[in-house]
C-alpha cells in the first residue's frame, strides 16, 4: 500500500485531496522582509544637532575637503563681512532675497562651519562622519564628549585653586600671629620684661632732638611701642594655633615637598621598628613625648602649647606606657566631674536646666 504523500503526488494535480498536507509557499515572508527593509530609515551623515545640521560645512563655507587651513579661513572672513548682522546691508550684490534674519542664521551657521573646520581633531571626527554615516551613536557620543569637554586644562585649575588656598592660608596664619603678639604686648609681665630688655639695649633712652629733627610725645610713644613689640616678638616664641607662619606648612610647599616627607616618614618608621621592636631599645625622651602625644591624640602644634611642667609631669606618670595613660584619663575624668558637681555656677545651671529649662520662655518684672 502506498504511503499517503506518495498518493497525494500521484493524484495532485490542481485540488489535492482531501486529507492531503497543502504546499504554502513563502512569497508573504518575503514581502514582509521587503517592507521592513524599505520602513528603516535611511543612512545619512547629516544629522540635526551635530555639526552644520543637514549642510554639509565644506559647502557652506564653498570649499573643497581638500582645502588647507588658510584657505578655509579666507573663506570664512570673506562670507563672515557679507552675513555679519553689523555688516549687512538688504539688497546688495550677492544678498539677493535676503532678510536680517536669514542674514543672521546663515552667520551663525558659517561661524559653526568654521569653528568645525578651523581645529584639526574636529575636522577629523567631521570627515569620519561623512565617510561613515552608518556609525550613528558613535557620531553623538564623539561631538558631544567635545562640546562638553573642559576648554581650559583641568591641570592649571587644580594648580590655581591650590595656591588660592596656599595664599588664603599664609595670611589667615599671620593674622593669627599678629593677634597673638598683640595680646602679649597688654600683658603687663611681657611688657615689663620687654620694656628692661629695651633700655639696656639703649633703645628707649634716647636723647631728645632739638630743632627741626624734633618729635612730638606721639610720635616718641609710638616709637617706642613699636620697640617693645619687636623685642616681645623675638623673644616670646609662641607654639600652637598661633605661632608664626611658615612657608613650609603651607598646602603648596606640602605637595611640592611631598615625596621628601614620605622618604622622611618611611625611613623614621623603619628606624623605629629596628630600634624599638626588633632590638628592643629603650625609649629615649623624644620618643615618649611622641608616643604620649599619640595616646592622647593630639597634634604636634598643640602638643607644643602645653608647658614644660605639665610635660615633665607627664613623663613622671610614665604616660607613654597604655595602662597608665588610661588610669590618668580616667582621673581626669573623675576630677572633672567632682568640679562640675562642686562649681556653683554648674549648680546654678542645673538648677536653671531642672526648673527653666531652655525650652520655657518667661517674663521677670524689672
């Protein structure tokens, strides 16, 4: 018995049978593939928001691709007095049909072509666009990552920015200095001191001018005020916030002196380690006032604000050692607290707190 297709082959001839599997041909996939292929739209490298639009730039200044530079800037100079709004005039040769306003975007569409052509990178990324039209995003992401690129080197911000900082720092210090200084000379002991050193100096006893060198008892005492403050200010050698400025302490001199002060530091560090773990040495006076300063988490400016008593103190108590230094904070705190219990105006504060109270307003009768 022959198999089904087989007869379905024998007897087809126009109608088939019924029963008999139907040849679909795919003529419709092929018309479906057409359409999708005439929908897409077409490749262009003229593109609105890139460059000169749909105008191609080489035409609009009328140069070739092959134009040197100076050629396209004579180009340009030539339809820029044309087109420029200050500079034209309706109805001249070659402005035939031309408003102010067509004038005016016609300018600016030769001063984009110019400014497109005139930079070799940008004439670069222009031609690939025109040899490569299909390259579509790539076109956007290059223009754009050029338009919004920084026209001034990061570099030479970083470094005016850096010595704005220097400079604001400089002089934020020496006024600090200067305040410091000017405090000292009220202070009747620095200035009991100063005025002694200056009379032996011979500084303030000096003999009376006579005639046209004479001056007044103002300016004398400002003369002499002047003395007591340089004198005060060479011998008092002030440490902390207020000490005075140095260049080497500055954000700028630190970059700059940067990789001495990592050389400095990882050779103290190797130092150290050789000394003090591997050989087990003793600690000399620097090296505790260094580890006490650690503990207590202080800065070297700070650290040397503190008085010489206290830091002989310090080393008395044997502070760079971790048990003690935790045993004297915790005496500190104690005392602390046993002042703030015992302090009349802490009393009278939280006497205010209890009944007062920040948050109640009240009005007292005068």
């Amino acid at each position: 018995m022959a198999a089904p297709t087989e007869r379905c082959r024998r007897r087809g001839g126009g109608g088939g049978f019924a029963g008999c599997p139907r040849t679909t041909k795919p003529w419709w996939r092929l018309a479906v593939l057409l359409f999708c292929v005439s929908s897409l739209p077409a490749v262009t490298a003229l593109v609105d928001g890139l460059y000169c639009g749909t105008e191609v730039c080489y035409d609009v200044l009328g140069v070739t691709r092959e134009a040197a530079k100076l050629d396209i800037a004579r180009a340009y100079r030539q339809l820029a007095r044309r087109y420029h709004p200050d500079r034209f005039r309706p109805g001249e040769p070659g402005s035939e049909g031309e408003t102010r306003e067509s004038a005016h975007a016609k300018f600016l569409l030769i001063a984009t072509a110019y400014e497109t052509l005139k930079d070799e990178d940008a004439r670069r990324d222009y031609d690939y666009m025109l040899d490569h039209p299909e390259e579509y995003y790539q076109h956007y992401y290059t223009y754009y990552r050029r338009q919004l690129t920084p026209k001034v080197d990061v570099r030479i911000v970083i470094l005016v920015t850096i010595c704005a900082i220097s400079i604001f720092q400089y002089y934020s210090w020496h006024s600090s200095y200067n305040e410091a200084i000017n405090y000292l000379v009220t202070v009747p002991k620095y200035r009991i001191q100063a005025t002694e050193i200056a009379k032996q100096q011979g500084l303030l006893n000096r003999t009376k001018e006579k005639g046209k060198n004479r001056r007044t008892k103002e300016e004398i005492r400002e003369q002499d005020e002047e003395v007591i403050r340089d004198i005060i200010k060479n011998k008092i050698d002030i440490q902390g916030g207020y000490q005075k400025p140095n260049l080497s302490d500055i954000l700028l001199c630190q970059i700059v002196l940067s990789p001495y002060y990592l050389t400095q530091y990882a050779s103290w560090y190797a130092s150290w380690f050789y000394r003090f773990t591997i050989c087990r040495e003793e600690y000399g006076e620097e090296e505790k006032f260094y580890i006490i300063r650690r503990n207590m988490k202080m800065s070297q400016s700070q650290f040397d604000g503190v008085d010489e008593t206290t830091r002989q103190s310090f080393l008395e108590k044997r502070l760079w050692i971790r048990e003690n230094y935790e045993l004297h904070r915790n005496e500190q705190e104690e005392e602390m607290k046993v002042k703030m219990a015992t302090d009349p105006r802490m009393k009278r504060y939280r006497r205010w707190m209890k009944n007062e109270g920040p948050g109640r307003l009240t009005f007292i009768d005068d």
